[in-house]
C-alpha cells in the first residue's frame, strides 16, 4: 500500500507517550504508531455500523428464518 507523509499536531503529553512507546519498543516509529492508532479507530467505526445494522434486525422475524431452515423446511444448499 502506498504511503504518504502528512504533518499533524499533536497534545503534548500524547507525543510523549508514543515516543516512550517507541523507546519501549511496542512500534518501531511514532509513524507506525499513528497508523496502528487510525487503523483501530477504523476497524471500531466499522465494527459499530455492523452493530447499528443489527439492531435494525426485528427478532421475531430472524427466530422465525432460523426455526424454519432447522425444521428441515428449507433444504441445504447445493456445493
């Protein structure tokens, strides 16, 4: 994946907990652990519109596609 460079600001002591991060050795740069940091925000955004989809679902109609495919109604599916 391409990479670019940007320049951001950033509080204080923050930067200081990345940089003792890095001296610690948990991200070999404070780039990596940006990128680390914006790929969890990410994949939680992603994971609460899954979440906010499922909430949409109505129960009642979801038991009754499950008890109707286990009661052997619906026949499997061909591979």
């Amino acid at each position: 994946m391409a990479t670019a460079k940007v320049a951001i600001s950033i509080d204080e002591q923050l930067l200081r907990e990345v940089d003792r991060w890095v001296e610690e050795g948990e991200f070999p740069s404070r780039s990596r652990a940006v990128q680390m940091a914006l790929s969890v925000l990410k994949e939680r955004r992603a994971d609460r519109a899954f979440l906010e989809e499922l909430t949409k679902l109505d129960p009642a109609e979801e038991r009754a596609l499950a008890d109707e495919f286990l009661t052997g109604e619906t026949a499997w599916p061909e591979y």
